[in-house]
C-alpha cells in the first residue's frame, strides 16, 4: 500500500503545485496531501453499516460532526478539509461501495478558489454525477448549492471574492441537478444576506461555519434526512 | 457573541504569534484561530446525549471517525486540528458540562513541536486535570501517552524531531495519571518501532494517521470504551 500511496502523493502533489492560484491552506502540498491522503486511507477501511447517509465534500462538510447536529447516527462525515472535486473523484469508490441510501454533496468553492471556471466544475461534477448513478443507483443524491462567502474578513482572499464565480456555479449545479433527476438544495440563499455574502454571526473568516451557520444547514435538510 | 469571540481571536492570535517556533500549520495563525473557533463554538452547542465517551484533543484526535471507527455511538470527537494544552483548557467547558462517562485526552506534541519543555505542559495538564476533577467528578479519565513520531518522512519537521521530549513527556504522564487515579494508556510503546519512531505503515508524514495506526489505537482502548 505504501508504494502506491507515495506514488499516488507525488501525482497529486504535482497537481497541487500545478494551480497557480493555490489558497493558504494548499501551499504546503505536502501537508495537504497527508491529510487528504490520512482521511482518504480512513474512509476506504471504515466498516459498512447499511443505509448511511452520506455527508461528501471539503473543509465545509469535514467541519460538522453530522450525527450529533442531526441526532441521526446514520448520518457519516466524508468531507476532507481542502478537497476539490477531483479529489472526490479520487476518492469517490469508498463512498459508493457502501450503497448508502442518500448522499448530500457540497463540493466547488476550493476548485473556484484555484481559479478554476464554474465551467470546468461543472464537467468534473458531471462525472461525480454520472460515477455515482452508475455506480450505485439507488443512492438518493442531494446536490447542495455551494455557500455564500464574505470578503470583508480579509481572510481566506482567494476564496472569499468568489461571490460571482459562486452564484454562476450554482445556477448551473441547479441545472445539473435537475438534468439527473437530483434534489437541488439551495443554501446559499438561504444563508446569504441581502448583499448576498455570509452574514458575520455565521463565520469567523468568511468561509468555514459557526455553529449557528451548521444549525440553519441542518434544519433545511432535516425534510430530507428523515 | 461576536464581540466576544473577536476579543477572543485577537487575544489567542497573539499568544500564537509570541511562539517562536510556530509549526507550519500555525504561522497562518488567522487560518487556526477561525478553525479552532469554529470547532469550539460547535462543541459549545452540540446536544447533550449523556453518558458521552469524549475522545479530546488535537488534530490526531480530530482526523478519526471515533464512533464508526469503535462502532459506539456514544463516541463523540472533541479534537481540534493544532490544538494545544492551553487550548484545551479555553474549551474544557464544553466538555465537562457534559459530564461525560469517559473521557479520552491526547495533547501535547504541539506544545512541545512550539518549543515548550515537558515540565512545561506538564503545568498545563495538571491544570486540565485539576478542572475536570472539579467541574465533572464522576467522569473516568483516561490520559493517553503522546504517539511517536518519525524524522524520515522531512514533514511536520518541529514535530518529528522531538521524540526525546515526546518520551520525556510520556514519562511524567504516566506519574502524573497515577497521582490523579486516572488510567494511563501507553499508546506510545504500541506504536513504535524499535527505533522509538512511527512506523511509515502508520503514517504518511510521520505525525499523523493512517487507518491502520487509528485501529491498532481503538483496539487497544476498546476494554476502556466497553
């Protein structure tokens, strides 16, 4: 395992290095890729329990403890701080070969963060998509808009001006998700102020999410989760 | 709440700024002060379940799935990513109004990867002990040695050259479980090689885990979790 592991690091790490508008948190590849790789290594070995309810996506999602917030012990957290959506593809078997009955994705910001186009998003979600429908059919998907930011933190810059790519990428996930017969769920206006930016009591840096912001989350999927 | 959580990040950046050997994921203190927030005010909120078995500590702690890892649900992760003694000790409310049945504590190799001496954390640790004697009595506390680390991988560098301090430190951990009538768990001797290092097979950067090394843990505490 060891050999294709560093081999797998190295692949990833030059895609890292790759990006030209890496964010703080993935300018020490290295450090990003022991992460992704420690909880990717966790996630492909953690037992089958049937009928989970899936939570996939980056920091946003690795930063809930799902079961708690839902009170429903089916519901597992998939998420890895920094991901991007070709990290999930990377990734995406250990999820499938589970069959979980639902799975409720979040997945975009970090790839607009690197100067990706809504664009270029939107062709590897469609392979997420399509993985997943051919992979396990009976999964019931969730696509789950990605989050308002808030640039006036001054934190978090290479993802907080992304206001625009944002909202572009959401109206065409709501597409996508209406193409694959997927629920849309639209966070983003339900978190978003009138300037539709993350309101301060929901985030310190204008990206991750107060427990307040986890708690609005949970109650506007609690209709689905049951 | 706002304010007060402001205040708190000015206070706790500048407590991480007066640390002369900052590791690499602290430098961006701003990047660890919201984390670390945001994961406090979770753990602020998050329902009470009772009879809790609370896994506290830093990002080891942090990246495991303890209740699907352990297969109990009553295995809450109380980790936080970078966290230190003193950090705990800004959160331990959190933990002990729960009054948890059992409580799992791993910290420390950050202190020391900051340059602080063992005797030095020892101080805080008293401290963390001291407050949940008081605060939650009838809590079991079970204090977990520091995990090797390993040089070789050239990664998380002022954490994997510190094995001698990690020892010195587990040392004093084992005294001072036995004077506060808490079981000490040597996590340390099962995970190392012969060298004292952390095997590569357990880990990809020589500080934190694969699945394999978070197993042989969770097997190893299962008799305590039961």
């Amino acid at each position: 395992m060891n050999k294709i592991i560093l081999l797998l690091i190295a692949v990833f790490g030059l895609t890292l290095s790759a990006s030209s508008q890496a964010q703080t948190a993935v300018t020490d590849s290295s450090r990003f890729a022991a992460y992704w790789w420690h909880s990717k290594d966790m996630y492909d070995h953690l037992p089958d329990i049937r009928n989970e309810i899936i939570f996939l996506g980056n920091s946003i999602t690795d930063g809930a403890e799902w079961f708690e917030l839902l009170g429903n012990k089916k519901c597992l957290n998939r998420g890895i701080s920094a991901d991007i959506t070709e990290g999930i593809l990377l990734r995406l078997d250990a999820v499938t070969k589970l069959q979980p009955k639902k799975l409720f994705i979040m997945i975009g910001v970090n790839d607009l963060s690197r100067g990706m186009t809504p664009d270029e998003v939107i062709v590897n979600y469609r392979k997420i998509l399509d993985r997943i429908r051919t992979e396990s059919p009976r999964t019931r998907v969730y696509v789950q808009s990605v989050l308002p930011v808030n640039p006036a933190t001054g934190m978090a810059k290479n993802h907080t001006n992304k206001t625009p790519q944002i909202m572009e990428l959401n109206g065409k996930l709501k597409e996508l998700a209406a193409e694959y017969g997927n629920t849309y769920i639209d966070l983003f206006s339900l978190m978003a102020d009138s300037e539709n930016y993350l309101p301060r009591s929901f985030s310190v840096d204008g990206l991750h999410l107060t427990y307040k912001a986890y708690k609005t989350w949970a109650d506007a999927i609690k209709p689905y989760v049951k």
